[in-house]
C-alpha cells in the first residue's frame, strides 16, 4: 500500500492532527525525534465506564446468594405492636430461622417487663436548704462496687445548688447511674422547686443500687430510698419455657429480636421486605435511565452498541416489565408506578423478573456492566498514526473493531 492510499483512509481530523504535529516538530529541533501525532489505543469511553460501573452496583441488590441481596431480605412482623415490636438484622439471620419464622409464627407472652431503679425526690424549695453547714459523705454501691462521695455544704449553698452539685458529682464518676436536677418555676419565683432523681443507665436488677449515707445528705434530699425498684422482664414463647431477661430487648432467633413494650400476647413472624426489593428495582431502574441519559451514541461505534444494548434489554421486557408496574418508552427508559411495584414485590412476581438465574433481566444487565468495564465490547478505537522524523517513516495503524488487535499495521 502506498502513501497516497493511506493517506485515503485517515479521517479529515486525523489529517488536521498529522499536520499540527508536522508544523510543531519543525519549530522544536530539540525535542525528541520520535513524535506521535495520534496515538488514542482501544479505549471504551468514559462515559460508558461510568455507566456500566453504576448498572454493576445496582445489579448487585439482585444476588440471591448474598444474604444482603433485596429479595432475601425480611422484615418483622408483629400482631399487636403495643406489647412487642420486632426487627431483624438480614446480615445475622440463618436460613433455617427465617424459614421457620416464616412459616411458624411465634406466640410471645409478656408476663412481665424490665424496669430500672429510680430514686426520684420530693421537689423543694430551691432558695431553701435542707441541711445545715459541714461535710456531707454517703456511698452508692452497685454492681461494680462501692463508690464514695464527699460534699461540702457552705453557708450560701441553696438546695439547688447542693443537689445540682450532687448530681454533677455522681455523673462524672460514670457509675452506671444518671442523676438530675430538675426546676420548676422562674429563676427568681420564690414557689421554684428542685427536686433531684438517680436512675440507673439499664434495666434489671444487675443495676439495682444502693445508697449509704449516715450523714443524712441524701435523705434530707429524699434520695435514699428507691421509688421504682430494678425488677427483670418475665416472657414466654409458645406458652412454655418461661424465661427472664435483664433487658426489654430479647433474641427470638438469629438476627431476630423483639422489644417489650407492655405486658400481653403476640404472634411473631417473618415476611418478605416489600421495601427492599422495590428499593433496588428503583436503584437499578434509575441507574438504567441515567446511562441512557448520559451516553451519547454517536461518539462512537462502542458507545453506540452499549446503548443498543441497554434499549434492547428493556424493550425485549417490556411486556414483564408492565406486569410489575415499569413502563418501558420507546427509547428504552423506564418508568414506575410505585403502587403496582410494591404490589409486585409481596406477591414476588418482582423477584421472579429479577432474579431468575441466567435469563433474568438482572442477567443480562449484569453481562452488559461487565463488557462496559472489564472487556472490549464498547470499545471506541480511533486510527493511530505516528512519525519518525530522523528516518521519515510513518506508521499506520487502524483497529479491528470486532475484537483486541488492529486490523492494518504497517510501516511506510
């Protein structure tokens, strides 16, 4: 093949381009006697990496061999919310629990429920005092140990500021125990009241506590003495196995949990998490449109096929889409009616569409990110020329589009 023949098939661009660095390599003597005047490889373009990276996390929310997968994850149900609520943790729950869950509800009984110990005083008057001038020393001993105070009451102090200083003291410690001092009427009202309360950080009688105190502090600020025992949750499952528990919040099942909220009956199961699955159908939709959005087909032939591709995928499935609530317009974007998507997503004509082994439309979607960000398939590969300016010889390649390689390399 002669110059002039090759010279034929370069693009007028290519031309301009060849030209720009012939001129440039005239002026510039020093530079390097290799020049290349367009040397673009096989590339996809970015736009379509973009694009079929974003399809590859969204097709992701379809694997039904990942417990986080939309379609395995389960949400908790409960028949009277005022006793008990449930939630599930899809990341820790175990096939055999959810199926049994599922399909065997559990009847729960509260017989009982958890409370903490509270040590609430009678509200007084806040400009007054309730003890006299010294040094004040009592204990508060619980789980973890004996913890002593000392608090010095002067001639000035109030009964808000000695229980406010209380307070503060017994919370820097870090016991396992709050306390407070709550007012009640205007600064300088002289009917405003202070009342200090302890209550324990947890339910149960593991963080019960006692105060003593033969100084007197904490009774002449009625403290000393519980006014809500620690007392620990009763429930049953089944009707058998009774059992107790420290906390409101107890294990059913692996993953599974349920809070008390009052005592009573309820039956507890697992279903199918509408919401889930038609988040990640929304996410993949979403992700579809704005590939096609965002990819121009006519910035070369890869771009071009990727969004065959895309058009083709949702257009062969329009008619199943339809059936789930997604409307597919003529240029192969979606949209969704919400109502008929969650509809879909109970009955599980959703998951049926999506996740339906190698000939669901997840499938193929995934087959199409994967030729967009790890294969040749949407490659854009423009002719490379380049110059040898100390030999005069020019190199010529043009590409194969249909795979890795080029189609014309020579030397001339």
């Amino acid at each position: 093949m002669t110059i002039n023949n090759m010279v034929h098939i370069m693009t007028a661009g290519q031309r301009i381009a060849n030209s720009q660095a012939n001129n440039t390599s005239a002026s510039n003597n020093n530079h390097s006697q290799d020049a290349k005047v367009n040397n673009a490889g096989p590339v996809t373009s970015a736009a379509v990496r973009r694009a079929g990276n974003d399809l590859f996390q969204a097709v992701r929310g379809f694997t039904l061999s990942d417990r986080r997968s939309a379609f395995s994850r389960h949400q908790g149900v409960t028949s009277d919310s005022k006793v008990a609520t449930v939630s599930v943790n899809n990341s820790l729950t175990t096939s055999f629990g959810v199926q049994n869950l599922t399909k065997n509800p559990i009847e729960l009984e509260v017989r009982q429920t958890a409370q903490a110990q509270i040590n609430a005083g009678q509200a007084m008057n806040s400009f007054g005092r309730g003890v006299s001038e010294g040094v004040f020393n009592f204990e508060i001993e619980t789980s973890s140990g004996v913890h002593s105070f000392s608090l010095t009451v002067g001639a000035s102090d109030t009964n808000e500021t000695i229980q406010r200083r209380m307070a503060l003291a017994i919370n820097q410690r870090d016991i396992g125990i709050t306390a407070s001092a709550e007012t009640s009427g205007a600064t300088q009202n002289a009917a405003r009241t202070t009342a200090l309360t302890l209550t324990a950080n947890n339910t149960g009688t593991n963080s019960a506590f006692t105060i003593n105190d033969t100084s007197g502090l904490t009774a002449a600020m009625s403290v000393a003495n519980a006014t809500q025992e620690a007392r620990n949750a009763v429930y049953s499952t089944d009707g058998v196995n009774e059992r107790t528990s420290q906390s409101n919040t107890v294990s059913l099942a692996a993953g599974v949990t349920a809070t008390f909220q009052d005592t009573g009956t309820t039956t507890v199961s697992l279903e199918r998490d509408p919401r889930a699955a038609t988040d990640a159908v929304t996410n993949f939709v979403n992700s579809v449109n704005s590939a096609l959005n965002s990819v121009n087909a006519s910035d070369g032939r890869g771009s071009a096929r990727f969004v065959s591709d895309l058009q083709g995928m949702t257009r062969s499935n329009s008619a199943a889409l339809s059936r789930v609530g997604i409307t597919v317009s003529r240029n192969g974007q979606m949209t969704i009616d919400t109502v008929r998507l969650e509809r879909a997503a109970r009955d599980g004509s959703l998951e049926q569409l999506f996740a339906s082994g190698q000939f669901g439309i997840n499938a193929r979607a995934e087959r199409i990110a994967s030729n967009a960000t790890t294969t040749n398939t949407y490659n854009d590969m423009p002719a490379v020329f380049s110059a040898n300016r100390s030999s005069g010889q020019i190199n010529f390649q043009m590409p194969n589009m249909n795979s890795l390689g080029w189609l014309f390399d020579f030397k001339v």
